[in-house]
C-alpha cells in the first residue's frame, strides 16, 4: 500500500482500490484521500460501493465527503443511507445531508411528521424541501433547538417564512434575512417584503442589499427602486486608484507628540506605494509588504508594523508619537507594534496618500484623523470606530464628509462599502449598553455553569481541543481581557480578523453560499458552517466566489442569553488562558 501511495494520483488511485478489497480493515484517511482525486475509475467506484456497505466504510467516507463530488457518491450511498433510517436513523440523516440525497426527502419527510427531531428539519432543510405545512406549527414549538431548525428548514418557502416576521426577536429575524437573500426566489420575497413595509427597511443593511444585488443582479427593477429609497445605504469615501497623480494636497504638519489615524480599504497587491501620509523625502507611512511602517529620511524605518492589513477589508490604523518620539502603531483600536526607533524631528508639508515610489496609492480612506497630541491606547480604543468627533484636530474628514484639495485622479465617490461607524446618537447607545454588559461581566460567575452557556461559542470555536473549527481559537481568550471579549461579542463587525470574514460562492443557478472558507483547489471550495456538514462546491458550479465584509461572528449573540448566563459564561470565558 506504502507504494501504491506513492505514485501519481491518477496511477495509484486503482491500485489502492483494488488492495482495499483485500484487507481486513477500513481505510485510513490518507487513502481515502487518495480514491478522491480518480473517484470516476471504475476500480474506485466498485471500492467505494465496497465501503458505504459498511459502518466503517462509510464513516471513513465521511470523514473526507468534503473531497468528494456529492454527484459521485450519491448514487453509491442511497440504497445504504435508505436502509439505514429503518435501523440507525442518525447516521442515516447525516449521509442524506452530507450527499444531497433528495430522492430519500419523502422518507425523512414521513419520520418528521411522526415525530420530530431537529436533526430530521436539518437534513429537510439541506435538502430544499418545500413542505411549510410539516414546518410551521414546529416553528412555534416551546423546544428551543426543534424552533430554530423548523424556522431554518422555512428557507425554501421565503413567503410563509416573512409571515412570521413579527413573532420573530432580532436574532432569529438577522438569521432569516442571510438566509432567504441566499436565492433568487428568497431575494425576490424579501424585496416585495420590504418594499411593502412587512419588514422594516432599518432592517437592511449595506451588507444584506450587496448580497441582494449578488443574486437578483444590480439592474433588477424592484431591487433598484427599493435601493433609491434608502439614502444611509450610502456614504462618501476618498478614492485613490493607484495612479501616481493620485492625492489631498493637506500640507499638514507634524511637529511633537502626534496621532495619525484613518479607516483604510486597500486595493490589491499591498506594497509601499500605498501610503497614508507622506512629504517627499522627508517621511512616508506607508504599508511596505502589506505591514504600515514609517520610514523617515536619514534612519529609514522607525517603526514596522507586526501584522499586515488584508486587502479589501476596512481596517482602522492608527500611528502616535509622543513628547521623546517614540512611536506606536495600532490596528483596529489594539497595540500592534510599540518597538520603535525615536525620531522627534518636525515633518512639515505632508499629504494623504501621496507615495514617494513613483506609484500610486490604491486604497479608500474615511474618518482620517490627525491630532497634535499623543493619544492613549484608551483612547484609541474608545474612538476607533466612532464618527462625528468633535474634538479639535489639526484635520478631520468624518464618514460621509467631502474632501477638497483633491490632486490628480483623487475623487469622492458615493459607495455602499464603508465601515460601521457609531455616530454621537449611536454611540451613547453603544455606551450603555457596553455598559449594561460589562457590569454582568463583572460580577462573580459560575464558570462551571458558564461552560454548558458556552455552547453557543464552542459551536464555532475550538476551546482545549474540543468545539468547532470556523471562528478563531478561544483556549486562551481569558488574556484578552474583558474588554476586549466585550467588543468582539457585542460589536462583530466593527473590526475583523482578515481569515474569519464570511465567504460567498455566487452559484450558476443564481443562489450563494456563504460561510468559513476551509478549502479551496482548482477542483472546489469547501465551505463550513455551524450545525451542519462541510459544504464542496464544485467550481462549475461557481460563477464568482470572495470574501465579504461581514465578519463570520453573528451579532445578537448576548440577546440568546438571560443575565445570569451572562455572567457565567464570562466567568467561564475570564478564567481561559
């Protein structure tokens, strides 16, 4: 076998299929990996029919389904997936959802009916079925877990599902919304929805109405007159194009302790042609291999950013210099890099985003701030993303503001892509309900207790080992402290880590998919997503596929908790480290 693995894919892959049959055991996931990149061999199908007739066999087959094109096993795996929601109905239910086995709905459908599970409404829903009647009396049942796998299952029937609109709480109803704007059909209801008042037009936001543009296409009639309809979808941002005439002309000067800060969107290909501020061989803030840096003439970089900015996504940087020189550089309201070379000398007749490589910057800016002092990291972090100060700085270009001294290809565009900001009204809201929170999240806990509230984390996030794998790692999230912890929960979306944004795939057949991106070859992409089986698209399936900028973190999550639960799951989450 050792040998056989070592081939080509392509020579190796009959080989193996044809030794399988003569062992007395399952095959190890390197070897099912291996019957996966020739699944179409006729020696690999028969090893395949083989192995789904067993328990082992088809576990394995499990394991690795996301190498799979669910078109090619399909066939293999029906007659044992029928057979077994007669013996083990578990298993069963996963094989049907993991190869979208739609011939077996009408069985599921019949177990459903006599008694309910939530596993059964998940594989129904995975499946498309389209029997509302089945699904909404359960989207009423007191069963919290049976409520939100009926209410999911009523994806493919968007109307009956917008008719319970106003029985559903602000979770359940964000829920709704990503998932019926993930089809034509779905998309198509929730325009008419919220065109006819049914759902409230506050209610969608810049991210929904771009998803909603992805699938019913930017010309569509009902679409574009809802859009008009909706002026804070919109707000004005700076745009440089990467052209070397390309800047503000601010003849700003930095003299002493200083702050530079801005929300940035870089294009592409990152380099030191992106800069933020800069005069012509005396100083240039710029993002050399993707990290800000300042480089300063006579001592080159003072000071080098530890992580770079993705592309594409709105990220807040910030750069201080206090009263000695030294400097810090910030990313998303957090310390990044405090090492720095000291440099106190004066930096006169600077402009935004002018690059002293004989290139341009490619990048859209917003909320450019630069103040004649040295702000705290509290500061920085209470601030970052805030709009409408009103703080004196020596200059300030808030959200939505106009630009002048715009030099060359420079422009103002209206975009619905720019961060979440909170305005004053916002953010005295914001205020007390971080408030609110962190005084549950100060009190004394029960971690124990706070550990079994924790599902609603460790369904996403690995924590010692055990949980999900879409969100980051949270084994030692207790060193973040709970500010930080606070932040993440209660405002997703403000700041997000580059690898945790929510990946879209635009189907062929006019629908998306969207979740963590686990996997991507020139073959498909594997999608994951709480509560379910991993997602391969294949790519003729695919029409566009990227990321978006929503985070993967759902917002809402402290409304799914009782105050109590609050506090012990922070006591629980406190004690990580």
């Amino acid at each position: 076998m050792v040998a056989c693995l070592s081939l080509p894919a392509k020579e190796s892959a009959p080989r193996v299929a044809r030794l399988l049959a003569k062992l007395d055991r399952a095959p190890n996931d390197e070897e099912i990996l291996r019957l996966a990149e020739a699944a179409e061999a006729p020696e690999v199908k028969a090893a395949l029919s083989a192995l789904v007739a067993t328990p082992a066999g088809l576990e394995a087959l499990l394991r690795q389904k996301a190498r799979f094109d669910a078109r090619t096993l399909a066939p293999l795996v029906a007659g044992t997936a029928r057979t077994l929601l007669e013996t083990q109905p578990e298993v069963a239910l996963r094989v049907i959802s993991a190869f979208k086995l739609t011939e077996l709905e009408p069985e599921v459908a019949a177990l459903a009916a006599q008694n309910a599970s939530p596993a059964m409404l998940v594989t129904l829903r995975d499946l498309g079925s389209t029997r509302s009647a089945l699904f909404l009396p359960l989207a009423k049942s007191p069963d919290p877990r049976l409520r939100a796998a009926a209410l999911a299952a009523l994806v493919s029937t968007p109307e009956v599902l917008i008719s319970l609109w106003p029985d559903l709480n602000a979770v359940q109803r964000r829920r709704v919304l990503e998932a019926i704007s993930a089809t034509p059909a779905g998309s198509r209801a929730l325009v008419s929805a919220a065109t006819a008042g049914t759902v409230s037009r506050d209610e969608l936001d810049g991210p929904l109405v771009e998803k909603l543009q992805a699938v019913l296409g930017p010309d569509d009639a009902p679409l574009k007159t809802l859009i008009s309809s909706m002026a804070d979808l919109f707000a004005q941002v700076l745009i440089l194009n990467g052209a070397p005439d390309g800047w503000v002309e601010g003849d700003l000067s930095l003299t002493g302790p200083f702050t530079v800060e801005t929300w940035i969107r870089l294009d592409s290909g990152v380099g030191n042609e992106d800069s933020l501020l800069a005069a012509p061989g005396v100083v240039d803030m710029n993002f050399f291999d993707g990290k800000l840096r300042v480089w300063a003439a006579g001592l080159n970089d003072v000071v080098v950013a530890k992580k770079a900015v993705a592309a594409g996504a709105w990220t807040h940087v910030a750069i201080t210099r206090d009263a000695e020189g030294r400097f810090t550089i910030y990313q998303n309201g957090e310390p990044d890099q405090t090492e720095s070379h000291p440099d106190p000398r004066p930096w006169p007749h600077l402009s935004i985003g002018r690059s002293n490589t004989g290139k341009g910057t490619g990048a859209a800016m917003t909320e450019f701030r630069v103040w004649n002092t040295c702000r705290t990291a509290a500061e920085i972090r209470t601030w970052f993303d805030r709009t409408g100060l009103k703080e004196p700085m020596a200059f300030y270009r808030p959200l939505n503001a106009g630009w002048d001294r715009l030099h060359g290809s420079a422009r103002v565009v209206k975009s619905m892509d720019f961060p979440t900001l909170a305005t004053p009204e916002m953010a005295k809201a914001l205020d007390e309900k971080f408030a609110h929170y962190r005084a549950l999240a100060d009190r004394p806990g029960d971690p124990v207790k706070g550990k079994a509230v924790a599902a609603i984390c460790t369904a996403c996030h690995t924590v010692n080992g055990e949980g999900g794998m879409i969100g980051p790692n949270l084994s030692s999230v207790g060193a973040m402290g709970t500010e930080a912890i606070l932040r993440n929960i209660l405002t997703p979306n403000a700041a997000m880590e580059p690898g945790y944004r929510v990946f879209r795939a635009e189907l062929t057949d006019g629908a998306i998919t969207e979740g963590f991106l686990a996997s991507r070859d020139e073959n498909a992409i594997v999608l994951r997503l709480p509560g379910t089986e991993d997602q391969r698209i294949p790519a003729d399936r695919i029409r566009k596929a990227g990321f978006t900028k929503r985070s993967l973190m759902p917002e809402g999550l402290e409304l799914t908790v009782t105050p109590e639960q609050w506090t012990d799951l922070f006591a629980w989450l406190k004690g990580l480290r």
